[in-house]
C-alpha cells in the first residue's frame, strides 16, 4: 500500500515551525524541502538551522545544485532519506557512499524531462526514485500521468526500489497514482493550505 508523506516546503524558520508542527501530529513520515536558490528560483530556510522532529520517519529532498557540498549537515541531522537530483552537479558515487556508511538512504529525483537511462547505470546505489510532476520549490503543480510509464521502467529494471511522486497529488488522482507504482504519496499543497490538514491526510489514506 502506498504511503502518503506530507510535504514541509517553507523559505523562513517561522514557517517551517508552523508546517512542521501541522503534519507532526499525524503524520508516521514527512517530507522535507530544501532549496539552495541556485537550483531552484527560490531559497528555503538552512539545513544547518533546521531540527527533525522525533518519532517521524524524515526523508530529505534537497533541490541543490551542489548537495555534497552539505554533507555535513545531513549526517548531523541523520534523517532516515536524503533525495538529490540526477541533474544536480557534484560526485553521486562519493555522496551516497558517505550516506550509505551512516545508515541513511539516498534518493534521486528526475524532472519531468529527464530520462531513466541518465540514472540506469547507477540504480545498484539508489534506494529511492522520485519522479517530479510539480513546480520547483512551491507547492502545486499538475499531475502528468504519462510520467508513470518512467515507474514501469523503474520497476522492470530494480523490482524493489522504493519510487516517491511529488506535484499535484490530492484525492482525485492519488489512487491511480498508487496503482501506478508509486510507493510514496509526497503531499503539499493539498494537505498544509486545508482549513483541516488531517482530515485532508485521512481522505487520502482512505482512498489507498
């Protein structure tokens, strides 16, 4: 059954606080955004200014030009995932390497137009695909179905690799999204701007 993770995108403490304590509260697993304004148009808050909660499953997406340059960082936090983009800069063997010896998982992230060959030959180190659907940085963005078939490619080439969706998920398409492969439901929009942020998780999970 595939996972619903909230979503915690936020550009100052202020916001990443209130986010985060929205979803802490039900949620097993969340998922955190981190831009660099470099990769992206638009800066997050700081991975050296940021906590984990406790007791919550916290994968990392870092839209970085340059994650290993924040290795540091990651390995103080020891989230259970850290996700960096295929169309990032920087040594992937090295950085994954280094996260795989402190026992935490690494994750790409392909945008809408890259290819599963640009990651084929180094699937034996990834534990985790995303496949992006939405806008860099910001919550929102539209779910393009035909990116499923990069799940079917996925799964024929590493059967038991975990894939993560990001863009677009609310009630009308997270089952079809599910059935598609897709293991891990990362919600925004759809979840942190509801009048009820639970309710809106618990619709989700029961429609998986």
């Amino acid at each position: 059954m595939a996972v619903v993770c909230p979503t915690v995108t936020a550009e100052d403490l202020h916001e990443y606080r209130r986010q985060l304590e929205v979803v802490s509260s039900f949620a097993e697993r969340i998922h955190l955004d981190f831009m660099d304004g470099l990769f992206t148009s638009n800066k997050s808050v700081e991975l050296k200014d940021i906590w984990l909660p406790d007791n919550i499953t916290v994968d990392l997406h870092l839209m970085y030009m340059r994650p290993d340059l924040y290795l540091e960082n990651i390995l103080k936090l020891k989230p259970k995932l850290v996700i960096v983009h295929a169309e990032a800069e920087g040594n992937y063997a090295k950085f994954a390497s280094s996260l795989h010896e402190a026992d935490i998982k690494v994750g790409v992230c392909l945008l809408q137009d890259t290819s599963v060959n640009t990651i084929k030959d180094n699937l034996g180190n990834i534990d985790h695909v995303l496949l992006f659907s939405g806008d860099l940085g910001h919550f929102g963005g539209h779910v393009d179905l035909s990116i499923l078939e990069k799940a079917k490619q996925l799964k024929e080439l590493k059967p038991n690799i975990e894939l993560g969706w990001d863009g677009g998920i609310n009630d009308t398409n997270a089952l079809q999204l599910a059935k598609g492969g897709i293991d891990v439901l990362n919600v925004g929009g759809f979840i942190q701007q509801a009048e009820d942020s639970k309710s809106r998780f618990d619709l989700l999970k029961s429609l998986l």
